[in-house]
C-alpha cells in the first residue's frame, strides 16, 4: 500500500504545503511561517541530524507523495525515540495509509534500532488521532503537558515487547 523514502530536498515544498494547512496542522504546535531560505535551513539540520529520520509515505498505486512519518529525539543508548505522523493528502485520510506507515517506521524503530520504547505528545482534544495510536498499541501514560497556547497534550509509549507480541496485524 505504501512505502516509505528518506526525506530529501524535492519533497520540500509538499512538506511545507502540508505543515502550514490549517486543517492539517489543527492540532500542531503553532510556529510562524517561515522564508524559503529558513525552509532549506530546517531541512539541511533536519538531514543531518542523526536523532532524526523523517521518511516520506509514496502511495504504491500513483506514487505520490501523501505523507511523513518519522523518528525523533533518538536515544540509541536509551533506546526510545518520539514518533510523529501527518497523513498531508486528505482524501487519504481514514484509508490505512497512516495504519501501514506507522506500522513500519515502529518495524524498522523496534527491530532494526533495537529500541526499547517510542513514545509521543498529543493533543488532548485530538480524539481522532488518540484512537489512532491506541489501536497502534500505544498506551497513555498519565503524564500531561501544556503547551505555548495553553493546550493540553497527553503523553502515549508503546514498548518493543508490546508491539513485537501483539495480535494486532502490522
């Protein structure tokens, strides 16, 4: 259904469209738009940075670009990382996409990397996208947080042991 790339220059401007259209970014953190050269600046610290691998989603059957899942904040000797997905496309939303991306980003996190544990923040009111990480066998872990605009983001892991052993379909 799906596959993913490494980010790279020529899907900079479908990433930026993505993360500064108001429905998609509803429930993202707010920042200011940024110049194109702030764009390329955040994408050469983004390539380069070995905490970070941000993989684009190519649907198989048009090959296009439809979304980004990634790893964060990579802690190899602690094993954890914080994932991330936008699903950008919108008539892909609700399709699987998001199911099948995430479900090999967490493959490569739990088997290649060898993590221990991936965690996320997400916002409280985002009913849509907490069902979503449950059925990926994410658990709440009871920590909350609030953000610059006062919103209220709850914290969700998922452990190796959990995914690796689970009987939901990856």
């Amino acid at each position: 259904m799906v596959e993913l790339v490494p980010l790279e220059k020529k899907y900079l401007d479908i990433v930026t469209k993505w993360n500064y259209d108001s429905e998609i970014n509803f429930y993202f953190s707010k920042r200011p738009p940024l110049s194109d050269e702030q764009q390329n600046l955040w994408l050469e610290k983004t390539l380069s940075d070995a905490a970070k691998k941000k993989y684009i989603i190519i649907h198989q059957l048009n090959q296009k670009p439809v979304g980004m899942v990634s790893l964060m904040k990579i802690e190899l000797t602690s094993a954890k990382a914080e994932f991330g997905i936008t699903i950008g496309e919108k008539k892909y939303w609700g399709t699987g996409v998001a199911m099948a991306a995430s479900n090999m980003l967490l493959h490569y996190a739990f088997q290649i990397l060898k993590l221990e544990e991936v965690y996320l923040t997400v916002f409280e009111a985002n009913v849509r996208a907490i069902q979503f990480f449950s059925n990926l066998g994410f658990v709440k872990t009871g920590r909350t947080f609030t953000n610059e605009n006062d919103a209220s983001l709850i914290e969700m892991n998922l452990f190796n042991t959990h995914f690796l052993n689970s009987s939901h379909p990856h």
